[in-house]
C-alpha cells in the first residue's frame, strides 16, 4: 500500500463524505493503517495530516470549516471499548453516536444555527466542545473543551450534535469582552426566536456571568425585548382570535388599599387578568423567592375572586389559538363565580 492507496481494505460505511476525510486513530486501524503508516502519510509533503491528537485529515491543504468541526468532536469523543465508532447517540437503539456525550457549543453552535451575529464556522479561532467535568481532556489546537457538571440534551443540527441555545450563548459570552458582540448575540437570540429572553438570563447566571458589567447591561436590554415581543403576541392573541378587548398594562387595587401589582392584560366585567411569565430571576437562589411571591398574589386575586391566567412566551408563539382557548374558557366561567370584590385599575 503507497501513499495514494485509498483505504478500501474493508467496504465503505455509510459515512457522510466529511465524515470519511476526518478519521481517528481507532477508524484508521479498522481500515487496517497502523500509527506507523499514519504518521508516515502526515510528513511533510505527505497526502495527510494531523489536525490533533489522534485525528487526521485523508487530504493535503487547509481543512474546511466542517472538518474542523468534526474534527473537534472526534477528538472530545469518548466511547467505551467495543463499540462501533459510527453507531448512533446515546439513548438511541444502537447506543452511543460517534461522537459520544460531547457536543458543540459557544459561537461554533452559534455559527452553525446561521446566527447572523456568530462568526463564520471557519474563521473561528477556538471550537467550544461542552463535555462531562469528569472527562480528562484538554484543549489543545483549535478546540476549546467546556466542562459541564451536567450536560444538557442535545439539538442535532445539520447531523452535528449541539447544546441548545441558552447553553450556547453562555458558553460565548464566557469568552466575549466586547459589549456590542454580547449584545447583538442576545438579540438575535431572542428576536429571531431561538430561545426566551428567560432561559438565555438563567443560563447567563449559571454561568457566573450576571458580575459583569458589560452582561449586565446586555441582559437589562434582552429582558426589554422579550417583554415587548411577548407583550406584540399577547395583542396579536387577542385580536386575532375575537377575544374581546381588555384593558392592557394596568395596576390593580384595592379600594383605599395596597397595591396588588400589575398586569399584562384585564377584563374588569368578568374580572380575568392575564400575565406573561417573562420575569425571570437573575440568580437561582432567587428563583424560589420569586415564585413564592408569584403564588401568594395569586392567591390574593383570586381569594378577592379575580382569575388569574399566566401564558409563558413560548406558548404564545408556537400556539396561539391554544393560549385563547384558555383565556376564552376564564372568561366564559366568570359568569358561574361569584362577584368580585371591587377593585381599583390604574394605568401601570
């Protein structure tokens, strides 16, 4: 076998063509080349290369940005002995994928998902790899491992496995001292529809981040947008599936008492307000605080007989008529309570 012999010792998998550029050391012996003819196709001028440890590329010349990628995965791979590099991830009837628990993350995923904010894949100096905390591995080349305590599900996107935007993001901005890259990143996030203003702020103080002005600032910015996309659903909700009009963005009181907070949306004939759930705590420790508050003026409202109905931004997107399905069924059993007690409204 010469330098140009192509690996045919054994039949071809059923790789796609990238997946058959970039091998490991283990794929290269089950086509029969050990690490000595390996390394001697990787001299210079040779028809390989060593892209890392234990991962080449079969051509000369610059690797594509896929390569790298799936280069950057192979390398962060861990498998247990004995099982088939190209069976599918875990959790599926054959077991673990080739690439194992490891998964894209950072401005790679970012790139991959098409954000316009994101480097493209090749110009990306580092690829953020999100693996176990457990995993002995360092970054090494162009790969950046991530530790993970636990490791989200992944998104498949375009066959590469990657951790979901929220974890993404975080993962980015860990990196990232410029303020107008962090800001347009969460933006697009949340504009575009890739995740809630909510989920991307929980990742952000997982991650320690929320210490950080130039964060900090982004994020105040962020929660602005998702209330006002929410806010644009919620109206498109009602006007578009003939609920009759409320009145919106209001304060409820009692009369000659405290306040009993705002809400997004209140019919006072049938006493029903509506609330966007788009607060969310910038700290976990906050989170149960706050949804204690939540439920005790719930409870208030309710024991004064007004019924509460709380719609998460998501729903409101991806289901519409769902969300006014259950508004419409509030307002229709208004008519079976009883009375409400009088309550004063206020321009919030």
């Amino acid at each position: 076998m010469d330098h140009d012999t192509p690996l045919s010792a054994r039949p071809p998998r059923p790789l796609d063509t990238v997946r058959r550029r970039v091998l490991t050391t283990r794929q290269l012996r089950e086509y029969g080349v050990g690490g000595a003819e390996a390394a001697d196709r990787c001299r210079p001028g040779g028809p390989w290369q060593q892209l890392l440890p234990g991962v080449f590329l079969l051509h000369p010349g610059p690797p594509t940005g896929e390569e790298r990628l799936h280069a950057a995965l192979l390398y962060t791979a861990h498998r247990p002995q004995g099982v088939p590099s190209q069976s599918r991830r875990a959790g599926s009837a054959a077991g673990p994928g080739p690439y194992g628990e490891a998964m894209v993350t950072g401005l790679a995923a970012l790139a991959l998902r098409r954000f316009a904010a994101a480097p493209p894949l090749l110009s990306l100096d580092r690829i953020g790899v999100l693996v176990p905390r457990t995993r002995r591995l360092r970054s090494t080349g162009f790969v950046q491992v991530v530790r993970a305590v636990e490791l989200p599900e992944p998104q498949e996107v375009t066959g590469v496995p990657v951790a979901p935007v929220p974890r993404a993001l975080a993962d980015a901005v860990t990196r990232l001292q410029e303020p107008v890259a962090v800001r347009r990143l969460l933006t697009e996030a949340v504009r575009g529809s890739h995740c809630e203003a909510g989920a991307a702020v929980r990742e952000l103080a997982r991650a320690r981040l929320l210490t950080r002005p130039h964060v900090v600032d982004a994020v105040d910015s962020l929660l602005a947008e998702g209330r006002a996309i929410a806010e644009a659903a919620l109206y498109a909700m009602v006007r578009g599936h003939g609920l009759p009009e409320p009145v919106w963005n209001v304060e409820l009181r009692t009369a000659g008492g405290p306040s009993l907070g705002g809400v997004d949306a209140y019919w006072p004939e049938q006493a029903v307000a509506v609330e966007i759930d788009v607060r969310s705590p910038c700290a976990e420790a906050d989170a149960d605080a706050v949804r204690r508050d939540r439920a005790r003026r719930r409870e208030l409202l309710e024991r004064l007989g007004i019924t509460v109905v709380h719609l998460s931004p998501t729903r409101l997107r991806e289901a519409p008529a769902e969300q006014a399905a259950v508004v419409r069924t509030a307002l229709i059993t208004a008519e079976d309570r009883d009375p409400a007690a009088y309550v004063v409204v206020l321009p919030r």
